[in-house]
C-alpha cells in the first residue's frame, strides 16, 4: 500500500500479509482475517498517534501477518513514561473495538442472524488480542510497560536485558505449550507460530535499543542542558566498562558517578557529559578512570 498515510501515517502492508490473507481465503476465512488485520491497524495507529502527541517522531506503520510495527524515534521512547504511555495505547485500542461491539449488540444490532455472531467474535477476538499484547514479553506492550517501569528504577539498558530474556523464556514457553495443546486436539499450530515470533522479535528489539541508546547519548552530547533535572547518583570502580555504567542511566536525570577504588574507597567524581564523550570516542568497553574524575 505504498503512498497511503491513515491519520497523517504512512502504512505499509508487507507481502507476507496479502499471502497469509490468501491463505485465509483458502480456508475461508478471508472475512475474519481481514477484520483481524483491520483491527492491528487501528492498534498500531493507536501506538503511533499517542507518539506523536508525546513528541515522539513516528516515520511509518508497517503490518504483518501476526501483528505490525510503529517505526518511530526510538531513543525519544526511551523515557520510561512516554514508553509507557505509548505500549498502552495498542490494548486500549482493542478494548475499545471490543466495547463498542458490546454496545452494537446491546442495541440489539444484527439480531440473531450472521451479523450479530460476528459481532460477538469480534468481541472475543478483540479481548484475546488486548490480553495477548499484555503478556510481559519484549516487545510486546506489556513488555514495553515493563520495561519503563524497571528502567525508572535501576536503568534502560538492565531493563532492557530483562525484558529481551524473559521475551525469549516466554516465546520459547509459547512454544512448547502451543506444541502440547497442539497435539491433545486443544489448538492450532499458529500459537507455536506467535512463539517463535516473540523470541526472535525479543532478540532483534533488544539489539535495536542498543543502538537507540548509543543514539541517545549522542544527542545528550549535542544538546543544551535542561536548566533543571533530576539527579542520579551512582558508584562505580574506576576500571567499570562505561557500558555497565550507563547501564544504569534513566533517560530524564542527571547522573552524577561517585568512583571508587579496589577497597570501596572514594577517588573522585566525574559528570555525566564526561561519561557520554569517553562512551562515544573510546567505545562502550573504555574505563571509567578515562573519564577523567575530579578528585575530591
């Protein structure tokens, strides 16, 4: 669908998609898979517009056969509460289809007839897809929300290796159980399919963010500080790689690192501008030492 933008976003359909519809056309089930795919559209729009109204550049939504992407400004994600904020939207927007279903029926819309099955279809369908995006696997949305909230707590990039390992545990888990459900009869094989979805999503999403951090620090290097901002403090060996430093930095405040020496002892101090510049010239594994603390 090149050309086409929905609410002033550009959507793309991937070729996969027009051949799982075809597929679904196949076994009959062409109305219903339009309709699923009609409503991961309004889920990833949903992503999208709540983007932009937190500021966040939103480039284009691309859809697929077991769901989309909103490829917007990754490292202006990376503040846990826009995070957030943007993960819940693609539920909500479920729980909305899904309400106003229930409201059609109320109203007695479609009566007994084919109409008014598929409107409660829709509102199974609609609950599962919310449901199944809470699911605390990166990269999806619950997964997102989770990581926001142990970033604001010990860091972007620890929350980060979280989140992709239990995205691989819970895809592989998908997997196994979808494999058993499979064969007493209880399921179809598309559950193994998510699975193997989830994992290997897990994997790219994570090394994504590493470079949307790196991304991230660049610009923090660039800018004009914020006049006022929160502070961090931390303590690190002066031979700590600045990766795990970093680690540990919430997008927002101002990190303050407290170095120390081989017995605990207290060194020296060195801002977070320093940190960012060694990060960006000598690499993430460069020492905390080359930073250059002020003694105190």
């Amino acid at each position: 669908m090149p050309g086409v933008r929905v609410l002033g976003i550009p959507v793309r359909v991937h070729a996969s998609l027009w051949l799982f519809l075809a597929a679904l056309a196949a076994w009959g089930q062409l109305g219903r898979g339009a309709a699923l795919a009609a409503s991961i559209l309004v889920h990833e729009l949903a992503h999208g517009w709540c983007a932009r109204r937190l500021g966040v550049g939103v480039y284009q939504v691309e859809l697929w056969p077991f769901g989309g992407v909103v490829r917007v400004d990754e490292p202006a994600l990376l503040e846990p509460a826009r995070e957030a904020a943007v993960a819940v939207a693609g539920p909500l927007a479920h729980a909305a289809l899904a309400l106003a279903a229930v409201a059609a029926r109320a109203a007695k819309v479609g009566g007994d007839g084919p109409l008014g099955g598929w409107l409660q279809l829709w509102v199974l369908d609609q609950v599962a897809l919310a449901l199944f995006n809470l699911l605390p696997a990166y990269p999806l949305d619950g997964g997102r929300v989770l990581r926001a909230w142990l970033a604001s707590r010990q860091g972007v990039g620890r929350a980060t290796g979280t989140v992709v390992q239990l995205g691989r545990w819970m895809g592989g888990a998908m997997v196994v159980l979808g494999w058993i459900a499979y064969g007493a009869g209880w399921m179809s094989p598309w559950a193994m399919a998510m699975g193997v979805l989830v994992a290997y999503a897990a994997g790219q999403q994570g090394r994504r963010a590493a470079s949307a951090w790196v991304q991230y620090l660049d610009r923090l290097q660039q800018a004009p500080p914020a006049s006022v901002r929160e502070v961090r403090a931390l303590a690190a060996r002066y031979d700590a790689p600045l990766k795990e430093v970093t680690a540990r930095w919430v997008p927002g405040r101002y990190h303050l690192v407290l170095v120390t020496g081989p017995r605990g002892e207290l060194r020296g101090l060195v801002g977070e501008r320093a940190v960012v510049e060694t990060f960006l010239s000598h690499g993430p594994y460069a020492r905390l030492a080359q930073a250059g603390p002020r003694s105190l």
